[in-house]
C-alpha cells in the first residue's frame, strides 16, 4: 500500500490509506490505531513520516490523542448543509438519530435593548427565555438559548420545549415559518459549555446565531446555540459568482 516510487508523499500515502479504513469501517469510533512506531516498522517508512500523516488527520478531527494513552478514531461528524431552514429534531431525525432535550430553563422574561431590536418589539416586553441541551442518541451537541415574544407565541410549556419547538409552533399554533438569518463563529467553550456539554474548558466550539421569521417577516425566534467544533461541519454548495 505504500509505494516509494510513487510521486505522492509518502505521509499522503499513509494518510488515505488510514482514511480509507475510516470510511470502510474497519476502523471504527473509540478504535485505537497501531502506535507510530507500529507503522513505521510495518511500512519501513520514518516515524517522523508517520507523525505527519497522523497529524493531519487530528487536524482534520478524524483521529484525537489521548495523553499517554494513544491515538484513538474519533466519533463521526455531524454533517449539516446550510441551506433550508431546519429544526434540530429535524435534523437529528433525518441522521437516524435520536434527539433529546434537556431543559435548563424556560422563562418569561423582559426583552433587553438586543433582544427587542432582534425581535422587533419593546424593550422590557415579554419574551419566552428557553435554554436547552440539545442531544443526539443521548450526546450532548449544543446548547441552545431562544427568545420568542411571549405576544406572538403563547403555551410553550415544559413539555412543549423538551420536544420540537418548531413542530409546536407550526403544527399547534398554524404560524408560518418562512426563512432566517443564521451567522456562525468559532469560539471557546467557556465554564458553561464545560459544565453543560462536558466539553474541556477552551475547546473549540460554534457560536451560531439564528434569527427566524414568519411568512409575513415577523421575527419570530432569535437563537444563541454554542455547538461543539468537533462533532459538526457544515457543508455548502456554492455557485461561481461573476
Ligand atoms: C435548531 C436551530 C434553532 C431552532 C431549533 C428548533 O437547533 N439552531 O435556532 O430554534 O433548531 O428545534 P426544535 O424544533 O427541535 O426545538
């Protein structure tokens, strides 16, 4: 499998090849793969050679290291297209997962001067505050934060908010959800994210922010959701612009 001959480095050599295991699922999630020095004498190739295919590959969130212990494959990415307007549940439902929520809060409180020009009502109106773990097959993969004007949305319930808020709101309410505006940023997960979604303190994670309209251009949601850098990517399709 490796060729000396071959043009192609060597490290992108030993890089596909540990890929195409990957995709094969001869090596699966949790799987530990053989050591550096495993490799090397395997292939007669160098460690130094070997260290760089592998670490393209942790770059890439395919592998991850454990101090002292090894190389292990990393859980499979949650692949998320960016165009059409989706719902977690939808989302998760679609990957054969299934999605779960933990409820931290759901609140009436007064919208401050952010959330009021967001949501296009008065300061110090009152706004459904919901924050919600959002898991896949029991995992945690964002925490997320919703404001609804509590005059455009009424009955959010517990029991509403740990499942679909938006299968409540179109199948319930009959309200139109029509299009949003969604940004995404890369931050670190602070104490929160730590605490919430048992992710190390300072990992990367995924600030996005989604404001949502009905079909008439009501806002209806703006959302805060911090969602873990390392389980998703998101994908889109892009068209030549002239
Ligand atoms: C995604 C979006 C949120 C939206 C949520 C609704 O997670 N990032 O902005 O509020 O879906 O999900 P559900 O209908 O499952 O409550």
């Amino acid at each position: 499998m490796i060729d000396k001959t071959s043009p192609i480095p060597i490290y992108y050599q030993l890089e596909s090849y540990i890929k195409n295991q990957l995709n094969a699922g001869i090596l699966k999630p949790g799987d530990s793969i053989p050591s550096e020095r495993e490799y090397a004498e395997s292939y007669e190739i160098s460690r130094m050679t070997v260290r760089q295919a592998i670490n393209s590959l942790v770059n890439e969130g395919l592998l991850y290291r454990r101090k002292g212990s090894g190389t292990y494959v990393a859980e499979k990415k949650i692949e998320q297209p960016l165009q059409g307007l989706t719902s977690f549940t939808e989302d998760m439902i679609k990957r054969g997962l299934t999605p779960t929520s933990h409820l931290i809060h759901l609140k009436i409180v007064q919208a401050n001067s952010f959330v009021a020009g967001e949501l296009h009502i008065s300061e110090a109106d009152p706004v459904y505050e919901i924050k919600r773990i959002r898991l896949a097959d029991g995992e945690p993969m964002a925490l997320e934060t919703n404001y609804i004007s509590a005059h455009l949305v009424n009955g959010l319930t517990k029991e509403v908010v740990s499942a679909s808020i938006y299968a409540y709101m179109e199948q319930e309410l009959g309200l139109l959800i029509a299009h949003a505006h969604q940004s995404i940023e890369s931050v670190k997960a602070s104490a929160e994210d730590e605490n919430f979604l048992k992710i190390k303190r300072g990992h990367p994670m995924l600030y996005i922010q989604r404001n949502t309209y009905l079909q008439d251009g009501t806002p209806l949601e703006l959302v805060k959701s911090i969602y873990r850098g390392d389980r998703y990517k998101f994908n889109i399709q892009m068209n030549r612009l002239r």
